[in-house]
C-alpha cells in the first residue's frame, strides 16, 4: 500500500496559479498510476487527470486539459499537479490517489481504479 499527503492548497485570484504536491509513503511508488480528483461542496468526487507510474502517459478531464499539468518526481515520491488560469469552478478539495493494481493503466477516470487516497488540500479560486 501506499500512503499518501496532499499540500499546496490556497487561495488564489481567477486567472492565478497554483501547484499541488503530493507526498508519497512506500517503496514500491513508482510501480503505481497516480490520479487527481477534486470535489467541490455537494458535488460527487470528480476525476481530474492521471499519470501512468513511469510519467510517460498522462489524461486529463476535459474541464481541466491544456489548463493543468501533472507530473511526477519518483526519486523523491512525489507527484505534482500544476494549475494554471485557474477558474471560480476549480474551487475543489483536490485529492491526488493511487491506483489499486500495480502497473496499471489506462483512461476511464474511475474512482474505483485507485485504492489509496490522501486527506485532501482545499484549493479556494476568487473571482
């Protein structure tokens, strides 16, 4: 298993940047597919991109895509989750997960797909 610490979170103008991190416990990181779900008050849990555990694939919701990056730092069990021109709707707590099989990949967004979860960073877009 893995264990998993979000930070970076705040407040930020619409149009502002941010960068979330994500602290991963666990020898055994960089075998995993990393994903970033948000949720907003009242709404359901929201998929918003993946990155396979090598960083060489990447998907993004469409809400999110040419706006959002994410990255991955395994010599350091990070993983990274760039927001640019970002958006009151943004307005989220932004949980990064790991997915539940080892070297596992693929596009679906499914919250079932992803085993560990982190305590979430609220992330607070002003416009």
């Amino acid at each position: 298993q893995v264990q998993l610490v979000e930070s970076g979170g705040g407040l930020v103008q619409a149009g502002g940047s941010l960068r979330l991190s994500c602290a991963a416990s666990g020898r055994t990181f960089s075998t995993y597919s990393m994903g970033w779900f948000r949720q907003a008050p009242g709404k359901e849990r929201e998929f918003v991109c993946a990155i396979s555990w090598s960083g060489l694939s990447t998907y993004y919701a469409d809400s999110v895509k040419g706006r959002f990056t994410v990255s991955r730092d395994n010599a350091n069990n990070r993983v990274y989750l760039q927001m640019n021109n970002l958006k009151p709707e943004d307005t989220a707590v932004y949980y990064c997960a790991a997915s539940r099989t080892p070297r596992y990949w693929n596009t679906y967004g499914r919250d079932a797909d992803f085993g560990s979860w982190g305590q979430g960073t609220q992330v607070t877009v002003s416009s």
